[in-house]
C-alpha cells in the first residue's frame, strides 16, 4: 500500500480528488449573518412545515364514499376542537352536487336548514331537481367566522375536497362561493378562476359551475337571475 501511494507521489498527484466540485475559497468568505427580513422568513417557514397537513395521512383517507361521512365528523385537523359539525348528505353518482363554504349558522344535524338552504330549495325546484336526488356538501364541515382560505389550501384542504368529488361521483357540481373557485377549486383550470367549467379530481373530471355565496345571492337578486341564465346555458335547457 506504502508503494503504491509513493509511486503516485512520484508522478505528481499530492492531493485526493472527489468527482463532486468543491469550494475551495468558501473558508476564506467572511459569514455574512442574515437580515432580520431572512429571520423571520426562515422562523416562518418553520413554523409551517411543523404544521401537518389538513387531513392527516392520505393513506388514512377513506377509500369509499359510505365511510367518508363518519371520518368527515372525526378526523381532528378539519376543524377546531368543540366546533359543532354537519355532515354531508345526499346519493352517491347524484344528478347534481352542490357546494358550499361552510355550513350555515342554524345548521346542526342538517346541511343549510336555515335561510340560504329555503332558497336552495327553491332553485333545486325550478331545477327539477329535489334534495334527495342532490348531493349536499361543505368544503368545511364547521362554521368558522373568517377562514383564511390561503392558509387551508396550502395545508391541503383542496387535496380532500378533491377526494370527497371524486368518492361522490356526481354529474354536475355546483358551487356557491368564489373565494372557493380563487383558493382551492383552480385545479389548472384554462378558465378564469371566476368561471369554473371543470373540476378536476383524481378520477377524472366533473363538469362545474360557480357562482356567489348564498349569502350574497338572498342580498342581490340580480345574481339569482344571473345564475339562473347560466344553469340553462349550462344545462342546455330552453326557457318556457
């Protein structure tokens, strides 16, 4: 061994070398701290990253949509402890799922029992479409007073809400909320996230349409009328 790192010696070689690059002048720079701007970057990204994502392990997530109802009212991370929840409700390949933000202050048992639901009601009649031919749905099965729905999506609240689509299977989706469509329902859409047309989930696609919350819908009728011009675009339908 002794001879053959003489004969290497002899021919030049005095150093090892490694096929990665190496920095050689890196212990002559001076450490440069960093900015208090940095710091609080980097204390921010850590808390982040200690945060776990809205509904835990994927691997956890129910497989079938008669097991997603219990799991809904159960899994801690998808809303605040004491927080009184309402499960979906509805056929699973349902003609029509309908989406909301959250559940509606009176609710309790029941998804929208109180105002915006009575008017929902009423659309699904002139829809010729009733409650039990629908699928009711929330993206939160809490009412929360002011979500960050920024901060919900980058904990993947979408990933769930795409899962609970693709279990559902319905014909039609549609959704009451906008800030739905900006934050967690503009899944590479070519659409403008105000004009939702498709949602994309992981067993393929859904044809949606998207509109205002209930809430704003009982205040401005126009965006009723508005709405109701769509759905008849949308579904092909001729006005008697």
């Amino acid at each position: 061994m002794g001879a053959a790192l003489d004969w290497w010696r002899d021919a030049g070689v005095d150093c090892a070398f490694v096929d990665d690059p190496q920095d050689w002048l890196a212990a002559s720079r001076p450490v440069v701290p960093p900015t208090p701007a940095q710091r609080k970057a980097m204390a921010e990204a850590e808390v982040v990253a200690a945060i776990p994502p809205i509904g835990a392990d994927r691997a956890g997530w129910p497989s079938e949509l008669a097991g997603f109802a219990a799991w809904w009212m159960a899994e801690p991370s998808l809303a605040p402890a004491g927080a009184r929840r309402v499960p979906p409700a509805g056929p699973a390949e349902a003609e029509l799922m309908v989406l909301v933000a959250m559940p509606e202050e009176e609710d309790s048992e029941r998804l929208l029992s109180g105002r915006g639901g009575k008017m929902l009601d009423a659309m699904l009649a002139a829809m010729d479409l009733s409650r039990d031919r629908t699928y009711l749905t929330s993206v939160l099965p809490a009412r929360i007073a002011v979500p960050d729905w920024a901060d919900l999506a980058s904990r993947r609240l979408g990933d769930v809400l795409a899962h609970h689509v693709a279990l559902a299977q319905p014909r039609r989706l549609l959704v009451f909320g906008r800030s739905l469509v900006s934050t967690l329902l503009d899944n590479d859409s070519t659409h403008k996230r105000s004009d939702l047309r498709a949602f994309n989930h992981d067993g393929g696609s859904v044809p949606a349409i998207s509109t205002y919350d209930l809430e704003a819908l009982l205040a401005k009728p126009a965006f009723k009328a508005s709405l109701w011009n769509r759905w008849l675009e949308w579904t092909g339908t001729e006005q008697a």
